[in-house]
C-alpha cells in the first residue's frame, strides 16, 4: 500500500528572540480522489465515497495540485505577504510545469503576488531541502505508527508533517546551504561528505533567519509514503 505527495516547505522565521513566527511549513497533498463505493461490503455501504489512490500523475493533475492547493496556501502563509518575489523551486521530473507554464503564472500573478518556478540543477539532490533530510524524518515519524487502510496512512504522513518541528526543519536548510559552499568550492564537482557538511551544522549555532525584504524561495516535490498491507 503506497500514496504519492506532494510536499512544500520553506525556510522557518523567528523573531530576534527565536520565537517562530512562520513555521516554513506550507502543505502536504496526497494524490488521491473520493470515489462512491460501488457495492456494500462489511465495512460500508454502497456509495459511501471511498478514497483512491491515483496510479498516474501527469502534468495536467501537477499543475492542478500547483494552482489549486499550494499557491493559495503560500498566499495565506507566506509571512511576508505579496511584497517580495516568491521562488518555487522543483526538480526535473518530466511531469513537472516548465517554469514558464503560461496557466501558472497567470494563477501566480494573483492578488499582487510574483510567484515563480525554477528547476533544480540536474542530477543533484543535494540541493533539494527535501531529498536532502525532509522527506526522510517524515518517514522515519510516519514508521512508529502501523496504518492498515489508505486514510490512515494519509493521516499518518499529515501528522507527522505537523509536528515536524521547524527548528530542524532550519537545520535541513543550513546543511543545504553547506551542500552548496562545498559544490562552489569544487567548481561543480559534487563528491563531497552530505554527513560531514551535516555535522558541522549540528555543532554550530545556526542562526535562525529572520523576516525581512528580498527574494525568497521554498521548494516542492513528490514522494511515496508506503505502509505494509
């Protein structure tokens, strides 16, 4: 049993004296639909809507989730409301929107805002926040519970999506940051210790990043959560 989300995340804020004041956390959004049971059964009668989970997810379904669920969820969380440009970074997956997608851009442009794609270098997960640790701790969260049925595994990831704290969330973001010291120190080259970079960031006091003007950016993309049946 396995469900497909999509997940975006952004880098937290506090206030200078490390109170949080945006968690970072814009959404996770599985893919699938509510479909009327065709027959009764033990468990439900026939009609009740059942959830499904979606076997494909082309560009069509990708630019859907983009404009109807995670841009008004970054106009409604995003801290520094329409005054900056807003980057959504994503990779390279073939179903992805070209950043230049002419539906998306006009949803983007709503409501003041400048809302834009970009894709991630090729062949370098080290550079997506989520590839890079997230979507790992959320897996590791999600394990200490045992769903048997679709919902309960969809629950399972939203919970642990939830609590996540954004603190850890930052540090995933300073070891992003080190990822990309070490690349430009290599002129491109990428063989470099992902852990070192890690443990160099554990050790030292990151500073937590404030609110302020500029560009900022948040990330998104897919990724399985799977429970045995």
């Amino acid at each position: 049993m396995k469900v497909m989300f999509l997940a975006a995340v952004a880098r937290p804020r506090f206030d200078i004296h490390g109170k949080e004041i945006f968690s970072g956390k814009i959404g996770i959004y599985p893919f699938v639909t509510k479909e009327p049971a065709r027959r009764s059964s033990v468990n439900r009668a026939a009609s009740t809507l059942e959830t499904k989970v979606m076997t494909s997810v082309e560009r069509d379904i990708i630019r859907s989730y983009m404009i109807d669920k995670v841009l008004p969820d970054i106009r409604a969380k995003w801290p520094d409301g329409n005054r900056v440009t807003i980057y959504i970074q994503q990779d390279n997956a073939r179903t992805h929107l070209d950043p230049n997608d002419a539906q998306f851009y006009q949803a983007a442009s709503q409501y003041g805002f400048d809302i834009r794609l970009r894709c991630q270098p090729s062949n370098s997960p080290d550079l997506n926040i989520l590839d890079l640790g997230f979507f790992n701790a959320i897996q590791s969260l999600r394990y200490k519970e045992s769903p048997k049925t679709i919902d309960e595994l969809i629950d399972a990831v939203e919970r642990s999506y939830q609590v996540y704290p954004p603190r850890i969330l930052n540090r995933i973001f300073c070891t992003l940051q080190t990822c990309m010291i070490e690349i430009l120190k290599g002129r491109g080259f990428d063989k470099y210790s992902v852990m070192a970079s890690f443990g160099h960031v554990q050790g030292a006091k990151a500073r937590p990043p404030r609110g302020g003007p500029g560009r900022r950016g948040l990330v998104f993309r897919e990724q399985e959560a799977m429970s045995e049946e």
